[in-house]
C-alpha cells in the first residue's frame, strides 16, 4: 500500500490572490504595474523581472498557475492542472530593453534575428531575464543604448506584441546597418 503524506494544498479565492499579487508587485518592484481588479483581467508590468521568476514566487504563495501566452515571445508555459485556477500575466518592454535584448542576441552568435522557431526560443530567454536594463550586461547594454540613441521615441514602451514586433524587427535592422561590431568597439573603448 502506498500512502501519500503530500497534502494538496487548496488554491485560494481571489480576494486572497489579488492581495499577493498586490504585494508581490510591489515586493518584485515591478515596473509601472496594473495589478488585476478580477480574475479575467490581466496582472501587467513594463521591464522589471522575467515572468519566470514571478511565477514561481506566485505559485508557491497561491497555488495558483501563470499564463503568459499573451506576452510577447512567451517561453513555454507548463500546460495547468485540470482545475487549477490561472493568473494571466502580460510583461511589456521598452525600446532600451529591447534594444538591449537584440545585443545580447547578436552577441550570442545567433544572428541575425529572424523568426525561426531557435531564434523565437533564444529571444524569448533573453527577455524572460530578470536584468535587461541592469549594469551586469555592461557592453550589451551600451550598444543597446547607443541602438536607440538617435531614436525620439527611444523612452516608449508598450504591452503590444504587435508594436514589440514591429520594434524589435526595426532594431534588428538598423543594428545590422551600423553593424554590430562597430558599435562593440564603440561600446567596449568606454570600458577599457
């Protein structure tokens, strides 16, 4: 006989859920944030950590699963329990980050950005990152930065996937037409 001391631990009602949420965003720092009114609203934030690593703070304080297929390029998302109770999370970016997310994917030596299923992939990992915009990706993030340098609508951000595409092809082109190795040297003489 096998006995199974792992009890299930119950979902909680949403009154309880929107007030973790609630906290969770402002734990996580989640940039400009719109924390969900009812469970059919969307929890949304532009930047700030990867929907990775809210959702497992989230899951284990609620019992609750994430969808993010409404998100841009959204990794795989385990498919939820027969059951469970789903928070729909939308992360948007801005044209910096995404700017940024395009040097670290030509870096990667997988260029040029297209929209094959391992392009697809590698992107979606990059933007899943916690630290687009941190000081760690030093080089990527000036060559991110010297991207959108001339741009006037460098400080625009969007939770669109149809606007992110277009942005994020349009970074794509205009790195492929300085070049990113002139922009690496350009980025890497103010590190020296």
């Amino acid at each position: 006989m096998i006995v199974n001391f792992m009890r299930k631990r119950p979902q909680l009602d949403w009154d309880e859920v929107r007030q973790i949420v609630a906290g969770l965003a402002n734990e996580l720092n989640l940039p400009l944030v719109k924390v969900p009114g009812n469970p059919a609203d969307s929890l949304q934030w532009i930047d700030g950590i990867g929907v990775a690593t809210f959702s497992e703070r989230f899951l284990l304080e609620t019992g609750w699963q994430v969808d993010s297929s409404g998100s841009f390029l959204p990794r795989p998302i385990t498919k939820a329990h027969s059951g469970s109770k789903v928070l729909r999370v939308v992360r948007g970016f801005s044209k910096l980050s995404l700017a940024t997310a395009t040097s670290r994917f030509y870096g990667s030596k997988s260029r040029p950005y297209d929209t094959t299923e391992r392009s697809v992939k590698l992107m979606a990992e990059i933007l899943d990152s916690d630290d687009l915009l941190s000081e760690r990706f030093g080089i990527a993030s000036a060559i991110g930065l010297a991207l959108v340098e001339d741009d006037p609508e460098k400080e625009l951000s969007s939770l669109d996937p149809g606007v992110l595409a277009k942005w994020l092809e349009g970074l794509n082109l205009r790195l492929e037409e300085i070049g990113y190795e002139t922009l690496w040297v350009r980025a890497y003489k103010d590190f020296g």
